[in-house]
C-alpha cells in the first residue's frame, strides 16, 4: 500500500481551494438545498442552521480532512498506514486546537458552532469549545475517563439517545492507535455509518512540540476508502468526523466555598484540567428515500455523540471526585453474614480516623457558636446533593459519654422520631454486626406526597474516653456514617423509591464548662446539676462541642414525580439534620 493521502477540501470541489491564507475563489452565495429544504418545514420561515461558511471555515488547515485514502485488506499495511501518520495527526491537531481555541474564554463553558450545507447537500458542522472539569485529581483521571468513553461510545448512544448502536474496534496498536466502526439506527430506522481511526497520547512530563507542559492529545480522522469495511450508500446516511481535542492541566483555583474552609491535604492536591476541542463533522447526502421527519432527527443528532461524550466525562469526574471524598469508601456486601462482619470491620479504623481529621479541618474555619456551611445544588444528571457543616457546643452537660450517648439514642431511634416530627411513615431495619462498635441500617420513608425514599447506612461509633494520639490526644467521640454501594440482601429498588446516599461525621470534643457563656447552646440552658448553685456538681459540669460534616445526594428519580414534590421530599430529608439536633438538645436539657 503507498499510503497515499488526499486533501478533502480539494476534492469533488466541495469547496474552493486556498492558498497563502486566501480563498482561491470568493465564495458564493449558498442557494438553500436538499437539507434545507427538507428542514425549513420545521423551522419555520427560512432555516438559521444553515449558514455560508466564513473565511475561517474555508481556510481550515488540512489536518481536519488529511487521512488515509483507502485502509487495505491487509492487517499489517493498515497498521503501518496509520503509525506512519500517528505523530503528524497528533501534532497537527494540538497546534491547531490551541490556536483555535484560543479566544474562547477559559472561565466559562464556551462554544462556537457554526452549521451549513454544501453545493452537494452534505450538511457539515464546524465546532469548537472550552470546557474545564475543576478539582479533579490529575490529568490522567480526566484522560482515563476521556478513553473510557470513546471506547463505549456505542453503549452510551444506545442508552442516551435509545438508539440502537453496533461498534466494530479493530486495535492496530492497543492505546496508541485504533479504528473503529460503528452503525446506528435511530427510532425512524435510519441507519447512519461512520469508521474513523483514533490517536491518542498522554504527555505526562510534556514535550517542547507539544507545549512543554503535560498535557493529552486525542486526534480523530475519519476513513476514506476502506476495503475491509466499504461505505454502503444506499442502505445507510455517511458520517464524517475529523477533529482533535487538547487537555492541559493547571493548579486548582477553589470556588469561594471551597476557600472558606480549611483544605485537607487531598483537596491541596487537586488540579483544574481544561479540554479545548475542535472539528468538522459532514453527514452525507442521503442517497436513499427518506422521510422528513426521520432526516430532521439524523441532522439533530450531528453534534449529539460530542454532547454525549462530555457528559459522560462529567459524571465520571464528578463521580470519582465524589467518591474520593475523605468521608467516602465504596462499600459493596454480600449475602453471608460473616463475610459482611469481616467486610465492614477490615474498613472500621480507617473511617474513624478519616471522620475525625476532615471534620476537624473542615470546620475549622468556623465560629464554635452554632455556625454552619450549608451548599445545595444539582448536577447535571439531575441529582440533588447537599455539602453541609456545622459547629454545635452543649454547654454544662456531665460528661462527653451522656452527649454521645443522646446521639446514638437519635441514630438507633431516627424512624421514630422522622415519623413524631415530620409526619412521615418511616421503617428502620437493624443489623447489629458487632454490638457498640459497627451497626448497618436500612430506613424507608414515605412522605405525605406517598413518595418514597431509602437509604442503606453503615455506622462506626468510639468514645476515647482518654484521648488517642491518632486522634488529637485529647478525650473525643466519633460517629463516622457512610452509605451501602451495593447490598446482595437488600437491592434498592430505584423504580420505586428515590435513593438517598449519605457519607458523614460527628466529632465530638470536652472541655472545661464556662458558667460565663451562655451562647453556646442557643437557650442559655445548662445541665440539669448546673440549675442548684453551690452544691459541688456544678464545677464537674463540662462543655461539649459537636463538629458534624458531610455530604448527601438525593438521587435523580427513575418514575414520574412532580419537582414541587421532589422539593418536598429533599427538604424533608435535609432537615432530618436539625431533627438530630433538637432531639439531642431535649435529651441534654429537658
């Protein structure tokens, strides 16, 4: 095979040729064709999508449509066609992605997206944009996750967009260079086809031609010609995609929430990794019959598999971002008894300490008079999740003991006290796996709306009644609380219940009672051996500070529910906090 390359701009003279920077030709006027046509019913007066392609456009370097003419029968000709142009595509695609980049604004998700149809009918879709995923661990993880969906392109197009996807991956060198065919159809059954050939590299250490920073290059070439695997046009709509996309890594910048707090070591270690891409994707002419109905969801969908790509780089970020908060560990247990005991025993100390040192750092930049960080938002998945901290003081209570124990009296008695205070009907299900050491629960609630939600928890509760060096050094309780993954006994049922994770902790400190303060508790109240001046029990009385942190998801709902009734149902859940509180407080005082 002679490895023979062909510029697309010239060929079939789809558009005029440029030289020195120059248009050939002045452009003419687009004259409203096949594509439009068959649109314009459904946009109305005119069609927007389709516009005269700028200068910009026209003069786009060669690499977005340089690829092998035609991919031979033979394994190894293949392989060496596409090795032979491996560092040029990668190359050619950094440089050009940076420079076209380069005036979109980095602070924000920005694109450019410019849509139009050629004198052939093809419709093409010149595109680029900046997106950068913040706090992530490192640029291999936005990488990994950048591979992980080009390699399951077809599982997620098949469950995003429900259309039924087939991929073919032919590796001619495994992590290097790939090609791959894959072939939907959409509800209409429309067939669309595209084979293209993938390069990637990941510039750990950076390198002088490609920036001098580390950095990861992904370059994608659609195939011409292909002899294995022909193009059948008359069964199937073509589909070209020729772009490049450049992640770069920079020290994270923490948003104003993340500032307010004191950071653990693992969150000061965190990095901002920006993905610019760029690319020309064609969807060819049918050259078939074809309804306009079916073509307008075909056209729709040429940018789609892009949008799905960064979607699921987002939720794996964010889902491994979550998943390495200090208060998380994935839990998964089985059916046998004795492998959950061993499971969740083998994990015990290491939670403990993890609750202790991240609930100290984090709310230690609050004031010790019952203050509070409280953060809601929602993904981009629809999850509802609440980052909350607090700092509560028991003033003149008899000992560290009697306020640990008023907290595990709420957390062994939570159904009881949801269903006195919210009216809610809620069923807790005990597992003692090693009496006043691990503890599993699982708590159903169904609200007044009869929506319901469940949850599966794990508890690991200590008193140091004499201080520990791993702990401070000081007496300190500690109740660490983190949710089930996966449980072989009890399976959530999403079709009929709203999940709710949860991973949290309470860190309780001692210290000398003050009889002067009177703000810590919020009612001026004391214990009830403080209330008799003089007898002696007063100057045994101490104060006890409670530091709780964590993070809750109230996960997006898989059945029909109203969002004034989700509303409903997530403020309920996210006041089971003050709930906690105020049982704890009549236990002290009352």
């Amino acid at each position: 095979m002679n490895g023979e390359m062909k510029c697309g701009l010239e060929r079939e003279g789809a558009w005029p040729t440029a030289r020195d920077g120059a248009l050939a030709v002045p452009p003419k006027k687009r004259q409203v064709t096949y594509w439009a046509r068959k649109v314009s019913a459904y946009s109305g007066a005119g069609c927007p999508l389709f516009v005269q392609p700028q200068r910009s456009e026209l003069t786009m370097p060669a690499f977005l449509w340089i690829r092998p003419r035609r991919a031979s029968s033979v394994k190894s000709e293949r392989r060496a066609t596409l090795m032979g142009i491996r560092m040029q595509q990668l190359h050619t695609g950094y440089q050009y992605t940076m420079a076209r980049c380069g005036s979109l604004d980095q602070t924000t998700i920005c694109s450019s997206d410019n849509r139009f149809e050629t004198d052939q009918g093809d419709l093409c879709c010149d595109r680029s944009d900046v997106h950068t995923f913040e706090g992530v661990k490192s640029l291999q993880q936005v990488y990994d996750a950048v591979l992980f969906s080009v390699s399951n392109l077809e599982i997620s197009v098949s469950e995003r967009l429900g259309h039924i996807t087939v991929r073919d991956e032919y590796e001619e060198e495994e992590g290097v260079v790939y090609n791959s065919r894959v072939i939907t159809t959409n509800e209409h059954g429309v067939t669309t086809e595209s084979s293209a050939v993938i390069f990637t590299h990941l510039f750990a250490d950076g390198d002088p031609a490609f920036g001098g920073e580390p950095c990861a290059v992904m370059a994608s070439s659609c195939v011409e010609e292909d002899e294995l695997y022909p193009y059948l046009s008359m069964e199937r709509v073509r589909r070209d995609s020729t772009t490049a996309a450049v992640f770069t890594v920079s020290k994270h910048n923490p948003t104003a929430s993340e500032a307010g707090g004191a950071m653990t070591g693992e969150e000061s270690s965190l990095v901002d990794v920006t993905m610019r891409r760029t690319g020309l994707m064609k969807l060819h002419r049918p050259a078939f019959p074809i309804s306009d109905t079916a073509l307008r969801e075909v056209q729709d969908g040429v940018t789609s598999w892009s949008a799905i790509m960064l979607k699921i780089i987002r939720e794996m970020v964010k889902t491994q971002a979550q998943k390495a908060h200090p208060l998380y560990t994935r839990i998964c247990l089985t059916k046998d008894w004795e492998e959950r005991r061993a499971t969740l025993m083998a994990i015990r100390m290491e939670k403990l300490h993890n609750a202790y040192h991240f609930t100290m750092a984090r709310c230690g930049s609050l004031d010790q008079s019952a203050r509070r960080s409280d953060n809601r938002f929602e993904t981009d998945e629809g999850h509802i999740d609440l980052d909350r901290c607090d700092i509560q003081v028991f003033e003149g209570v008899k000992s560290l003991q009697q306020v640990f124990d008023a907290v595990m009296f709420y957390m062994t008695n939570m159904e009881i006290t949801i269903s006195e205070r919210l009216g809610h009907v809620a069923v807790r299900d005990d597992y003692v796996i090693e009496e006043g050491v691990v503890y599993n629960s699982r708590v159903i609630i169904t609200n007044n709306d009869g929506i319901t939600a469940e949850s599966n928890a794990v508890g690991f509760p200590h008193v140091f009644a004499e201080g520990d060096p791993a702990f401070g050094g000081e007496p300190c309780a500690i109740l660490s609380v983190d949710c089930i993954d996966e449980d072989e006994l009890h399976p959530y049922v999403p079709s009929e219940r709203l999940r709710r994770d949860a991973s949290t902790a309470v860190v309780l400190t001692v210290s000398k009672h003050n009889p002067q303060s009177k703000h810590g508790n919020q009612t001026g109240n004391v214990g009830p051996a403080a209330e008799t001046s003089g007898n002696g029990k007063e100057s045994e009385l101490v104060d006890v500070t409670m530091r709780r942190a964590g993070y809750m998801r109230l996960h997006r709902p898989e059945f029909p529910i109203s969002d004034g009734e989700l509303q409903d149902l997530h403020d309920g859940i996210a006041g089971w906090g003050k709930i906690m509180l105020k049982t704890v407080r009549e236990i002290l005082y009352l």
